[in-house]
C-alpha cells in the first residue's frame, strides 16, 4: 500500500554549489522555503508582509 506524498516540491532554482526549492504541504497548505548551499541546508517556513506563513489553498 502507498502512501501519497505529504510534501510537494512547486518551484526550483538551481546553481553550481547552491539549491532553493519550495515544498508545500498539502495537509495544510502551508510552504517552507528549503536552501541548500555545499554541505549545508536550512528549511524555514514563507511569511508574507505581515509576518504570516504563506499559505497555498
């Protein structure tokens, strides 16, 4: 039995050493901003101007 993916991958930047990727959480919209550079990463979610998480519907 397969389990649907929770996370989607909606928008892709790549360079030679560094990655920024977009996932949207399709339980609850919400989308996380995912950049990787060398060996490091960090995943944080998208506000908008308000200081809200940016939400998908």
């Amino acid at each position: 039995m397969r389990k649907e993916k929770r996370f989607e991958a909606v928008y892709q930047e790549t360079g030679m050493i560094s990655e920024k990727t977009i996932y949207v959480d399709k339980e609850t919209g919400v989308n996380y901003l995912f950049i990787a550079s060398g060996v490091s990463g960090g995943l944080t979610p998208l506000l908008d101007a308000e200081g809200k998480p940016v939400i998908t519907k």
